[in-house]
C-alpha cells in the first residue's frame, strides 16, 4: 500500500499568527516538520496543504512539494480530503501537523505500519503515556482510554479514566493508566473522502474534538502508544522552547 504525509498549514492561527512562517531558527516552522516528516521510512512522498499562496511558495523555495486548497476548510481534516481526492494513486495518507517540528519518522512509521497490518483499522493515531497531575487537568491535553486491542474507546478533555479509590500515586503506576492523544492520525483513502460528509456527532461539539466523530459512525480508531513526544507549537511560549532545543542541539 501506498502513503503519503499530507501537512495541513493555514496561514491563520488564533494564538501564534503567522507561526507557519516563523524562522527564528534560521529556518521556517514548515522547513522543520516537512524534513521531520520526510524521516519516514515506509511513506512514499511528503506534500503541504495550505489555504495561502505565501506558505505555497516558502515550500517550494526550500524544495518542497506545496497544494494550495480551499481557504474555508473547518479542520484540516477536511484539507487533507481535498488532497486525497485528487492523489487516488495512494491508498493511505497521514496527517501530521503543520506545529509538529519535532515529530520522529519512527512514530509515523507506527501509524503506518498499524493502517497496513490491521484491516480493520480505518483510523490509526498515537498517544504517550501522561506522568504529571498538570498535564492531567489540562483541558488542552487531549486524553485517550483504549481497549485492550488498542482500539480508541474515548477521548476527552478531562481526565480519562476518573480513579474513585485506590493509591495516590495512579500517575507513577505501570502499565501506564494515563494517556495523551497525539494529534498524527492515518487514513484508509476511501474512507478519509467520506469525512467531509459525516454528520457531527453531539459529544464532538460538546468536547470540541473531531475525533470523535470517527467513533460516533463507528470506524476503528487503532492507537499505538510511543514513549515520548514534543508538544506541538501553538503559543508564542511554545516557540521560544522550541527554538532554544534547537539552539542546544
């Protein structure tokens, strides 16, 4: 089977404007997670998806294969099945954010390797482990509690699963109780055209996470666990961080 990384990145961001472009590191945001994504071993190419012809062409001075797609996208879900639409040659397409600078080929690999040797995932993404009480409460951290298959049972803002009774130290137990979704998710092609059409499910607009539709139609959401991962980039705080590890190799 065939995969591609499609990185969906919109000139507009809510918190960090222009973040896209940021080259405080002598390089732009989208230069580093487009040479991250091009560390895979098992995709076949790497393209951008964006709404704006600026990020367009930024892509292509570094050498890089940039789409320009329909600015009124919701999500970049939607991005990504544009795209899709368009390549039938590939039969798999990960979405790995355009604020993910940091990602390893190897977890891509992962997602990959899941769509190829599980047929019934339809889906497949990532979560890490979660040690600290801050990221547990943080409503920003987006938790995941999977069956014992690693199928998604559900994701949510709060902490997932509740502990009742038992120890303090839930945070410290292994295996790990605890999970952080991390927003890299895999496609089947046939199904990633359907999204666009899939009606919101209620528990999507209450936790405000598309995901969420994938389990209210009752697709497969396959999810391998990794030990680590950065955080994406979506404050200016979370930039400055970004570029003082690279500054420190």
């Amino acid at each position: 089977m065939k995969s591609v990384i499609v990185i969906p990145a919109r000139m507009e961001s809510t918190r960090l404007p222009r973040k896209m472009l940021l080259a405080e590191t002598g390089k732009t945001l989208i230069e580093h997670t487009f040479q991250a994504a091009r560390q895979s071993g098992l995709a076949t190419d790497v393209l951008v998806a964006t709404d704006h012809p600026e990020i367009e062409q930024t892509v292509q001075s570094f050498g890089g294969k940039a789409v320009l797609t329909d600015p009124n996208h919701p999500s970049g879900t939607e991005r990504l099945a544009e795209v899709a639409a368009s390549l039938p040659e590939f039969d798999l397409f990960i979405n790995v954010q355009g604020d993910e600078p940091e990602i390893l080929g190897q977890d891509i690999d992962r997602v990959i390797g899941r769509l190829q040797s599980t047929p019934e995932a339809i889906v497949a993404t990532l979560a890490t482990p979660i040690r600290d009480p801050g990221r547990l409460s943080d409503p920003a951290c987006v938790k995941v509690v999977m069956d014992s298959d690693g199928r998604a049972m559900y994701f949510s803002r709060s902490p997932i699963p509740m502990p009742r009774t038992g120890p303090e130290n839930w945070l410290q137990i292994d295996p790990p109780c605890f999970f952080q979704h991390i927003g890299v998710y895999g496609y089947r092609r046939d199904h990633l055209l359907q999204i666009p059409d899939l009606p919101p499910a209620r528990i999507e607009a209450i936790e405000s996470l598309e995901q969420l539709r994938f389990l209210n139609a009752g697709w497969p959401v396959f999810v391998d666990v990794i030990p680590h991962a950065f955080p994406g980039i979506d404050t200016r705080e979370g930039y400055e961080s970004f570029v003082r590890r690279q500054a420190n190799g």
